[in-house]
C-alpha cells in the first residue's frame, strides 16, 4: 500500500504539471513573446524552484491538506485515505487536461477529500472548516484577479508602446575635442549620449552601455511570468506533498522534491492542450495585457502562498486573462470562458465522486 501510495501521488503530481504548469507562461506564448518549448521550459525551471522553495516558505499549507481539517486525525492518517484523495484528484486533472480544460488541482483535492471523508466518518465531516479555509479563498480568487488586470492594462499597454517608439540602442562616451589656434587637438572631456549605434559610430563615441526599451519589456514579462511559476510551485507542491505524510517512506524535504520533479515531467508530457486554451481562446493577448495578467497573478498567488491560503492558480490565472482582455480592444471569448466556469463548478463533486468510490474500495 506504501509504494502504491507514492506512485499514486506522483500520478497527481503529474497530472497537476500537465494543466497547471502552462498557466504562468500562457501570456509569453500568446503574445508571441516566445516559442511553446521555450515558454514551457521556463515555466518548468521556475516551478521547480518554487516546488523547492515551498519546504520553507509554505509550511502552512503543507499541514492544511493532510486532510486533518476535514476529518479527525485517525482518518486523515491512514494510507488508504490519502490513496483515496490523490487517486481521486488524479482522476478529475488528468481528464480535464486531456479535455483541455485548465481547472483547479486545489478543487479536485478538496472534493476528493470531501468525498472520501464522507465515506469514512458520515456527516462527521467538517464543512464548516471546508468553507472557511478552502472554498472562500477558492471563489474569491478569479473576482480578485480581474479587477487589478482590468486596471492596470491599459497603463502597460502605453509604457509597451512608448518603449517601442523609444528604441535606444545604447549608451556611449563620446570625447569633446577642440583644436588651438596652433592647430592642435585637445580633449576638452567626455560626454553620455544616447543613440543608435549607427549614431555612436557616426560620432566615433565608445559604446557603454547597450540597451533596447523593446527588449527590457520582453525581460520583465519573462521575470513575470517566472513570478507566477514560482508562486504556483509554492501553492501547489506542499497541497500534493502533504498525501505523503501518513506514510514513514519519505520526509517532508523528500516528498516536496519527488512531487516538484513528477510536476515538471507531467508538464513537460502533457501541457500543450490547456497551453492553447490558456494562451490563444480565452482572449487576443497583446504584450501590455500580458504583462498584467502576469504580474496581477504572481502578486495573488506568491501573497496566498506566503499566508497558507490554499487559492488557485487556475482561477486567479484565468480572472486576470480575462480582466485584462476585457481591458482592451481584443474583448473576451464568453464561450470559452463559460466552458472553463463550468469545469470549476464540476471539479469538487466529480473530485469527491472519484474520491469516495476509491476510498470505499480500499478499505
């Protein structure tokens, strides 16, 4: 039961890499701003790194999703339970990725422990802990995203557009010279201009300092999507790590390592479905509203994660898509959007479907 325990949690690790893992680079992809692999790549290498990060910074969730909250402490250890809750969350992400559909790994896991509670202690499930700490966080998180993104779009779209018609090649010295009256040349001093380099050549200045505004904008939404990477790393990690715990095969360090590496390795396999939903149907992403969504979903999610709130990257993610392509000319696909708002509200009871059939078969 113990190995199959382990392989199950890293089936669901995978399956969380594979409709999460996009989601921070979803608006570098449907910019243009980079290719699918190299998007995808980066995404991989800042999640890890949150995954990593997460065993110091996000102790607090790594205790929330043992299941302890929802049902006594007895249930929540035993192997067969946690089996039940990542077998049945494994079961609701894995369908919707191959559905292409970007849900909520933090549902699936709440409904399967829902469900697996259910069958173990009756009515004696806690829901009232399930509202408080997991579903009010769970709801508030897309409303909370699309506001910021709706307001601070339009600020970058001007700032991407002034750095495109202000392209500065670089920063030179230039020497002053003048000549004597005896015909001589002297160095009067040096001078910082700023140019083209055909312009500092022109004026035979030594380059200093080359610089793009186009290509520092391009860098910051890298650093912004790596942002959202890394705080979905952190999130998510310590929820799937936690099903590890019941059992003595791995320590806490040990299971946040193995679950950050099936995360990069299930993106890696099987992201490219959720990658086109998320990048090229919810909306037209233009460079400054892919700056917003980026940096509005960071901010959420790195603040929920640094507090132990269990909130999702999906949600979050999707708000911000949303507010900031409503923000623009490129407007909102309300289907797509309806599609994706009916998978949320499907996970937790198909989550707790699969969570109490697998708990009422292993026990």
């Amino acid at each position: 039961m113990t190995i199959a325990l382990f392989i199950t949690v890293l089936l669901l690790a995978a399956s969380n890499g594979s409709n999460d893992n996009f989601k921070g680079v979803a608006t570098l992809y449907g910019s243009r701003t980079a290719g699918y692999w190299t998007s995808l790549g980066w995404a991989s290498v800042t999640t890890l790194a949150g995954s990593l990060c997460s065993v110091y910074l996000a102790q607090a969730l790594l205790k929330a999703f043992t299941g302890a909250g929802l049902v006594p402490a007895d249930i929540a250890a035993q192997t067969g339970f946690a089996m039940a809750v990542a077998g049945g969350a494994a079961l609701t992400v894995a369908l919707a990725s191959w559905r292409g559909l970007p849900i909520s790994t933090t549902h699936a896991l709440v409904g399967a422990m829902s469900g697996a509670g259910l069958v173990a202690v009756g009515m004696g499930v806690h829901f009232d802990a399930l509202g408080k700490s997991f579903l009010l966080p769970l709801l508030a998180s897309p409303v909370l995203a699309i506001i910021p993104a709706f307001l601070i779009a339009p600020l970058l779209r001007r700032l991407v557009a002034r750095a495109e018609q202000q392209r500065v090649d670089c920063l030179c010295i230039e020497e002053r010279t003048v000549t004597t009256p005896e015909g001589v040349m002297m160095r009067e001093g040096v001078a910082l201009r700023s140019g083209t380099l055909a312009t500092c050549a022109e004026r035979d200045a030594r380059p200093l300092l080359r610089f793009d505004a186009a290509r520092v904008v391009n860098a910051l939404h890298f650093l912004f999507a790596g942002a959202v990477g890394f705080a979905r790393g952190l999130n998510d990690t310590p929820k799937i790590a936690a099903l590890l715990l019941p059992i003595a095969m791995l320590d806490s360090n040990s299971a946040v390592l193995a679950v950050g590496i099936a995360m990069s390795i299930g993106g890696v396999i099987g992201a490219r479905r959720v990658a086109r939903t998320m990048s090229t149907e919810i909306t037209d992403l233009d460079l400054g509203a892919s700056l917003a969504a980026s940096l509005t979903t960071s901010l959420l999610v790195s603040t929920a994660s640094f507090n132990g709130l269990p909130v999702s990257t999906t949600h979050v993610a999707v708000g911000a898509l949303a507010g900031a392509g409503a923000s623009g000319n490129g407007g909102v696909n309300r289907k797509v959007v309806g599609t994706i708002a009916l998978s949320w509200v499907v996970t937790l009871p198909v989550g707790a479907l699969f969570g109490a059939l697998l708990y009422a078969w292993l026990r």
